[in-house]
C-alpha cells in the first residue's frame, strides 16, 4: 500500500524488491514485472521504523561486481524534518538511530501459491540474519529517502531530502565497512562527500548494474546522470544532471533500473497503483 523503495533482482531476472514506509513490518516484497506478488520475506533481525530505499550490491566478501547479490534496506526516513510532521516528532538519534541492514537476497519461490509464499499469512519467508549498520551524517540529522550501492567501489550512499531547498548532499558508507563480515559497534559517521547539483526532493535512487548511469527522483521526474567510469560518484553528482525524465505519479518516491539497465521502472505510493516503465536514453 505504500511502496517507499524497489530495486531490480540481477540474478533472478524477472523479480523486484519492493518494500513499504513506514508504519509497517519490517517485510520485503518480491514482484514481477507486471506488479504480481511473487513472495513476502521478514528480514531477519531487522525492525522498521522508517525504511525509505533499498539497493542491491555484490557479494561483500568477494569484491565489487563479484558473487551474489545482497539487499540492503535503508532505514534512513527522518519525518521530524518534514515540514507537515516535524512539530510532533523527535529527531532520529543515538536511541533511535538511522539504520542500513545487509541481507542476502532471498530465493524468489517458483510457481508456489499465495499461502506458500506467505503473502496471506501473517509473517513472511523468513531471510537469513540481517547485518545492521547503526549510522549518521558528518553534519548532523537529516531527512534522507534514498541510497544505492557503487557497483564499482562498493560503496555505499544516502541522499539527503532537503525539505528547506538547501544544497542536497551525498553521504559514503565505505566499502570495507559496507563488506564487514559483522559491522562496527556504536554508530558510524557517513562522510559528506558532494554537494549534488540540481537534485531536487530527491525520493529515491539507483545506479546501473555497470555503473555508469545514475537515477534520482523526485516526486515529478526522474533525473539521470552520465557516469564515466574512471569518475567516483560524488564526482559524476557534482555536475548537473544529463537528462531528466518526467513521471506523472501521485507520490512516487521508488526508483530502479531494469536488470538490462537500458529501462527504469517506477512506483508510486497508495494502493492499485501502477508499475510504470521508462526507457533509458541512449546518449
């Protein structure tokens, strides 16, 4: 009913991960490409406050674009930064802290019914054990709906909301923090590593599987940037964007590229909404 984040399986081609804001269990969703529930997963070890964006990134033992795939599902939302919430709401903190959990992707069920796949009962396939990431921005709370993962580097990044039009910034979780077999005690601070040109309300993200092209959105459009691959990402986001795609959603706040990263698929919140698909530019 309130689909926040979705990114596309490389492995399993076909399948989307989707998963709701907040208010809700901490549940993934497999779909096809059509909008069909395919599976409903409990991410083990994991609660949600306010998830916002999942990405997908390799293996985190064997290297960058090596292995298999794992989710990682940003509990980043911040509502006492929103404008209509903000009043009645405490900052995330210490207490409360911003979370980012690794969990290897699950096997999407072939041909099971609704029972078996657990979408009519009342918890999910479980997943294996989540990873979490307790984390914080180098310059204090802030809103944030959106991340992804470099298949370059590894590394991973948060895009901030900036409800107030302020500069939107870009924030690196490193990649040998990102692979940690276990992650850090205590919370560990995101560096700001850009300043994003042009970004807007930025709802959700994702990067290609090669990655040398990169997604923002908004609730309005998408908004594309060329990467070259000897640039880091805050570089190629230091830049204004190539291009921008307009999406005509009521809050659409999901983003991905297809496995063929030539398509992009969006998603709005709210109940029978559709799937839209978009094709890539090609320059």
């Amino acid at each position: 009913a309130e689909i926040s984040g979705v990114v596309a399986s490389r492995d399993q081609p076909g399948a989307l991960w989707v998963h709701n804001d907040s208010g809700h269990p901490n549940d993934i969703w497999a779909l096809d490409h059509e909008g069909g529930v395919l599976g409903r997963f409990t991410v083990t070890g994991a609660k949600s406050v306010d998830w916002e964006d999942i990405g997908l990134g390799s293996d985190p033992g064997a290297g960058p674009g090596v292995g298999g795939s794992y989710l990682y599902a940003g509990d980043i939302g911040d509502n006492a930064f929103t404008p209509v919430l903000g009043a009645e709401l405490d900052p995330r903190s210490e207490t409360n802290p911003v979370l980012i959990y690794r969990v290897a992707e699950p096997e999407v069920p072939a041909g099971g019914s609704k029972t078996e796949t657990g979408v009519d009962s009342p918890v999910g396939i479980a997943t294996e054990p989540a990873v979490s990431f307790s984390v914080a921005y180098a310059d204090g709370p802030r809103d944030a709906e959106a991340l992804l993962v470099d298949p370059l580097t590894g590394d991973l990044f948060v895009i901030s909301k900036q409800w107030d039009r302020s500069v939107t910034g870009l924030y690196r979780l490193p990649a040998d923090t990102v692979a940690a077999e276990v992650a850090p005690q205590g919370i560990t601070t995101m560096a700001r590593v850009a300043d994003v040109a042009d970004a807007g309300l930025v709802t959700g993200a994702d990067i290609s599987a090669n990655g040398t092209l990169v997604a923002l959105r908004t609730y309005a459009d998408v908004r594309l940037w060329n990467r070259d691959p000897d640039e880091t990402l805050a570089e190629t986001l230091a830049e204004p964007p190539t291009c921008t795609r307009l999406v005509r959603e009521p809050q659409g706040e999901a983003v991905s590229f297809g496995a063929d990263g030539r398509s992009l698929v969006t998603i709005s919140e709210g109940q029978g909404v559709p799937l839209n698909w978009l094709s890539v530019p090609a320059d």
